[in-house]
C-alpha cells in the first residue's frame, strides 16, 4: 500500500480496498511501510493478529522478489484456514512463472480464487492447471474528463516511471523524428524517477529537444487530469506489460493512443479500433503511427470516442458486481 504515500503511484490493491470500503466492507490495507522488510514484517504481524476475524484476504501478485512476502502471507493465511483471493499483476509475471514454476504452482495452489485483468496473465497459469477469473482493473471513471479528439495537434503525452521497463527514451526519439515536418510538436514525460530521469533529460538537450519536452515529474489526479486534457495523443513506449492502468486513464480522456504490440497489449488494445500498435522499440513505425493520426482526423476521432467506451469496461460501476459475486461465492465455501 505504498501508493498511499505523495509521489508513489496508487496500485490496484490500493484502489481495490479504498473503493470496497466505500461500499461499507470492513477492510484491514497493509502495508504503507517504504522499506521492504518493515513492509514485510508489518504485512505478516498484521495478519497474525487480524486472521481470526477476517473473511478472506486479497494478496495481489506480482512475482519477482516480492513473491517471497506473497508466498509467507499466503501459507500464514493457509494455516488459519482463511479462504485466500490472489490477484495478478505485471507483465514480467508470466516470465517469472515459467521461471519458477513449481514455486509458482504451490503458492497459487492456497488461492480459493484467482483473478486477473488480462487474458494475458490468464493464459500464463493455463499450464499450471489452475483457473482464472478475468476482471479488468478498475478506474473512477468520473476522474477523467472526457474530450473527443479530431483534428489533433501534436502535443505527445507519455506517463510511466522512468525505468528501462517503460522506455521512456522511445518517446525522445519519437519526437525527433516528428520535429522536422512539425516543429511545433511537444512531449511531456510525466512519472516518478526510477534512475532514468536524469539521462533522459541529457538525451533531450543533445537531440535539441529540451524546450519541446516538459518533466514535470509524478502527476497526482488533478494534474493527471489538467496534462491529459492539453494533450492531443498518449504513447505507451513499454517493452512489458499487462493490463496499464495508464493506457485506460488515456482511454477515458478520449486521448488516442500509439502503443507497443508487447505482453498484454494486444489483449487490452485493438490496432486500428482502439489504439495504433507498433513494434516494440521501433521509434520509425510509432512516429509513422502519429503521422496517421495528425494527417487522418476520422481514425483519430474513431480511436478516441472507442477508447472512452473502452474506458467504460473498468469503470467501478462496472466492475463492482463481478467482486461481489466472487466475495460471495469465497465466503460461502467457507
């Protein structure tokens, strides 16, 4: 539960509890702890203390080195007999599964339910036997402001955490080659600094782009919504990914969308219907996929009013019921 701290981005577990405890559930979150171990230790000590009179606990999961903690929170629920809801996340994960998959097939065997935002994650526990409730990440949709967009100008938006993950550099070199037939283009790189911040803007002031690009660092909802209405198109430049909650934000904005065709995209995203999709790494095809949307306003007008219904499938309205029927068929095997 980091995400509750300025500057870190609000994960899905984090959205999850706050909107259930809206709807009048009695929800436990933990941990907001930002060191590692305290975390760990806050995640296990809390559950030791609260288990006897919980009715399920959620555990989202995103393997790597937290799947250590997600594994000693599972067993400890496990042992008290509380029914366990897992919830998968990250496009590494199905990298990490495949990697460590006798790991991965124990600890996911605790769940009494599994669920995922994406056939992409679904399709990765296939093999391990195991089934897989689909539903989407969630949004408020009433966060976004919505503006049909048309004839576009090209003021780029990219929005991740500057790490080699989300290739904030393919964004750079994007607009160098935009820049030539539309020296009025602009890119703001918004996101918490993950070590690429400052090459990034080294490569903006050797390209001749440091007054074109803007860093105005993490953006909070208000100015999520005040930088994504300026902005007339939203690249995704990630090289893995799931389900981005970044793309749907776009989506309900009514901003188009140029996204890399890796990990869950191509589940999230249709080339042509609700997005533009390239090669990953590719700066020449995502320029030319720009190009088409600055020179084509119907494409651009069609992307933008589908990504909005898009947008609608996450919205909480939406995606509410489908919980409430998990929680009450976990609860009742119970």
């Amino acid at each position: 539960m980091v995400g509750r701290r300025p500057g870190f981005v609000t994960t899905q577990g984090q959205k999850l509890s706050e909107l259930m405890a809206r709807e009048g559930a009695r929800v436990i979150s933990v941990s907001a702890l930002p060191n590692r171990y305290m975390r760990a230790a806050d995640i296990l000590l809390t559950l030791a203390r609260r288990l006897h009179d919980v009715d399920a606990v959620f555990i989202d999961i995103y393997g790597g080195p937290s799947f250590l903690i997600e594994d000693a929170a599972s067993a400890l629920a496990s042992k008290y007999g509380c029914p366990i809801i897992m919830v998968l996340h990250g496009g590494a994960l199905p990298e990490f599964m495949a990697r460590r998959t006798a790991w991965v097939r124990r600890v996911l065997g605790r769940a009494a339910r599994l669920v995922a935002p994406s056939p992409y994650l679904a399709r990765a526990v296939a093999p391990l036997g195991l089934n897989v409730e689909l539903i989407p990440n969630v949004i408020e949709l009433k966060d976004y402001p919505y503006r049909r967009r048309d004839k576009l100008a090209p003021r780029l938006f990219w929005m991740r955490a500057f790490h080699p993950i989300w290739n904030p550099e393919l964004a750079i070199r994007v607009l160098h080659l935009l820049r030539p037939d539309y020296p009025d283009a602009t890119l703001v790189l918004a996101g918490q600094e993950k070590g690429l911040l400052g090459p990034m803007k080294e490569l903006a002031s050797r390209l001749d782009l440091a007054e074109a690009i803007e860093f105005p660092g993490f953006l909070g909802s208000e100015e999520k919504a005040r930088y994504g209405n300026q902005a007339d198109i939203y690249l995704n430049t990630n090289r893995i990914d799931n389900m981005p909650v970044s793309v749907v934000e776009a989506c309900a904005m009514g901003i188009p969308v140029v996204a890399t065709d890796v990990g869950g995209i191509g589940d999230l995203l249709r080339h042509e219907e609700t997005a533009l999709l390239t090669p990953d790494n590719d700066a020449g095809s995502m320029a030319g996929a720009v190009r088409r949307l600055l020179a084509e306003p119907e494409l651009a007008a069609s992307l933008s009013s589908n990504g909005r219904i898009l947008a609608a499938r996450s919205a909480w309205e939406n995606v509410l019921p489908r919980w409430r029927q998990v929680l009450a068929e976990v609860c009742a095997n119970n």
